[in-house]
C-alpha cells in the first residue's frame, strides 16, 4: 500500500495544496494511505476535518516518523533540503520542483537516494493535458492579472453610454498568446476591453480571434520562431529587436499591458523597454506575469507595484496563490491524471516506457536522471 504525505508548504507565500479532500478521496479509493500535515490546507480553504472526513490521517507538522515512512510526497513547491533528507530512500516526490539548472536539488536527491518527478517537465502532449500542471495554474494567472489591471486602471474597460456622454472602452495589448494570454484575453473581453495580441507565433492568431481579439502580426523576418513541444522557441535578437520596434506603437495608445512571454529554463524576453514605458500615459497599467524569470517589462519588481511617471507597473509572480482554493483543486487533480496509471491494485510501479513519466521524471532512487536540466554543463 503506497503511503503519501501532503506536507504544509513551507515556502514564503504559497497558499496553495497538492491534495484536496475530493483528491485524498480518489487516492485512498486506489489504494493508498494518506497522511495530511495539519493546518496544510487552511490557507487555501480546506481544513482538517474534510480530510479526515475522507479517510486521511492528520499528523503534526514535520513529524518524521511520518516523514521517514512516506513512499510519495506530494508538494506544490520542493521543501528544504532538510526535510527531504527525512524521506527514505527510494521515496519519489512529485511537485513543481523549479528544476532549472537547480544544482542544489540534484545533489539532494543524490544524497538522500529519492526519485523525482517535475511538473515542469511533463511533455506538451493531448494525452498529457489533465496533468499539465503549468497550464492549470498559468490559466489562473492570466485572469488574476487581467482582475488586477482593472482594478488599477484609472478608467473603465467596457464602453459605457451615459447620459453625461459616451465613455470608450479600455484598450488592452497582451504579449504572448499561451494558456495565460488567452485566458487574459477572455477575461479582458468578458469585461469589455478592446484586446490586441502579440506573439511570436503567427499559428496562434486563430485562437486569439476566435476570442474577439485582434492580433498584431509579426514582423517581417527571415527567422520567424515557432514553437516546440507545445512551448514558444527562443526568438532571436533581431526577431525580437522588430517586435519590440513594431510594439511601441501600440503601447503608446494602451491603457493596459499584460506581459506573459516565457521560454522555459531561460530568462524571460525584455519586451518592453524604458523608451517604450516612457510614450505610455500617465494612469496606463503593466501586469508582468514573467517578472520572476527577469521580467518582459523593464523596472518591474516581483510582487510589488511600482510607480513609473504616473504608469502603474504590477510584477504579478505568483498569481495562482492569490486564488488558493481553485489553483489547489486544479492542481491536485492534475497530480491524480498523472499517478493514477501508476497504481493498479494496491501497488505503485513508475512505467519508464511511459513517455509522461519519462519526461518529469528528473531523479530515480538517487541516479540523476535529467542532468541535462538539473546541472547543465556538468559534464
């Protein structure tokens, strides 16, 4: 029988969960014992009782009996190295595990022999979309930062007709149409707002107008990027330099940026500049969903809001946690999509043939399995 353990996330600011009641249900249901660290779920809505209620044992926070005799340990975010080393050998640990380039991680896992799985990792394939934990939480983070800029936005977004006059809608510029732009566009939509769109990729322009937006073509380039694996490829200097130039304009007449341009491993693309921020109006906002990998937008500053004449720049890291009680439900599930297949009567086996597995799977009792990832350049 497969003992799991959902600990209290210990990292600054997290309110999310790995397991919701409904979870530790499907869980037990497979086969497993579950032992939930007390108060785990309070901050994103979930208390004690309803897991006990479903079958959970609640144990003391870093107990480490329960620590030492735990096969799976299912975290939002890696605990310290500390409490990784209570686990035993063998033990796998499945979460958001920041894997890039992550030296410390890997010399953790080695040590302590623990296999490890990391969400980040997870092909961008169909069959894989119920796991696909960054969407899950991206998708959150898209409409959060939409929510953020109307309330800092010093007008309205949908046009309004008064009898003092007519008021025009908000016009709102998105970089970067993945899971978290579309779902800002949606959002900025559904609240009115005259939405425009700049990607890289010209393949996603039938997505954002299918959304009511309309979508700032690429420039011209002998070296378009595409995509690769479901994510956006890194544009090049010149590509990039292009966009920026072919932006400006746009920015210069948006009430509202929201930045979501990511590649994966690798520090966020500057997309906006000081000279671009400085033709933007006074009382216009920035939403930098890509502030914790170096930002897209200069100045930001991760989750602060900073006042740049009189243009209001929002470093959104972090969004999902600000919606704990969604963004924990969507990601516990996406944890059950990805090990249920691994549990068939009673007994957990990880199948290395499975290319889901094999894609997060970043350390095996011990062996370092994506050194390419973890310690790039080591060897």
């Amino acid at each position: 029988m497969p003992r799991l353990l959902i600990p209290v996330e210990s990292t600054p600011g997290e309110t999310r969960i790995a397991a919701t009641p409904d979870t530790v249900k499907k869980f037990i249901s497979l086969g497993c014992s579950v032992s939930v660290e007390r108060g785990a779920g309070v901050a994103s809505g979930y208390l004690d009782a309803a897991y006990s209620d479903q079958g959970a044992a609640l144990v003391a926070v870093g107990d480490t009996s329960t620590w030492s005799q735990a096969d799976i340990l299912l975290c939002v975010q890696p605990p310290p190295s500390e409490n990784l080393r209570r686990l035993h050998q063998g033990a796998l640990v499945v979460g958001l595990m920041a894997p890039y380039a992550n030296a410390a991680l890997a010399t953790t896992l080695e040590q302590a022999g623990l296999s490890a799985m990391a969400l980040e990792l997870l092909p961008r394939i169909s069959r894989a979309q119920s796991a696909d934990a960054l969407s899950s939480q991206a998708n959150i983070a898209g409409y959060k930062s939409v929510l953020l800029a109307s309330s800092a936005l010093d007008r309205y977004f949908p046009m309004l007709m008064t009898a003092a006059g007519t008021v025009q809608p908000a016009k709102v510029v998105i970089l970067g149409a993945g899971v978290a732009g579309l779902q800002a566009v949606a959002t900025a939509r559904r609240l009115g707002a005259v939405v425009y769109v700049s990607d890289i990729r010209p393949a996603v322009k039938e997505q954002v107008e299918s959304l009511g937006a309309r979508f700032i073509e690429p420039p011209e380039t002998d070296d378009k990027p595409a995509e690769s694996g479901g994510y956006a490829k890194q544009a090049s200097d010149a590509f990039l330099a292009a966009q920026r130039q072919q932006l400006s304009d746009q920015l210069a007449e948006a009430d509202v940026a929201i930045c979501t341009a990511q590649v994966p491993g690798r520090r966020a693309p500057r997309l906006i500049s000081e000279d671009m921020l400085d033709r933007m109006r006074p009382g216009a906002v920035v939403v930098d969903l890509a502030v914790a990998q170096g930002g897209n937008c200069a100045e930001t500053v991760p989750g602060q809001t900073v006042d740049r004449k009189g243009v209001k720049l929002i470093g959104g890291n972090d969004l999902p946690c600000t919606v704990p009680n969604h963004a924990s439900a969507l990601y516990a599930r996406n944890l059950v999509a990805l090990l249920e297949p691994t549990m068939k009567d009673g007994q957990f086996s990880l199948d290395l043939d499975d290319e889901l597995i094999a894609g997060c799977l970043i350390a095996q009792d011990g062996s370092i399995r994506r050194g390419d990832v973890l310690t790039p350049g080591a060897n």
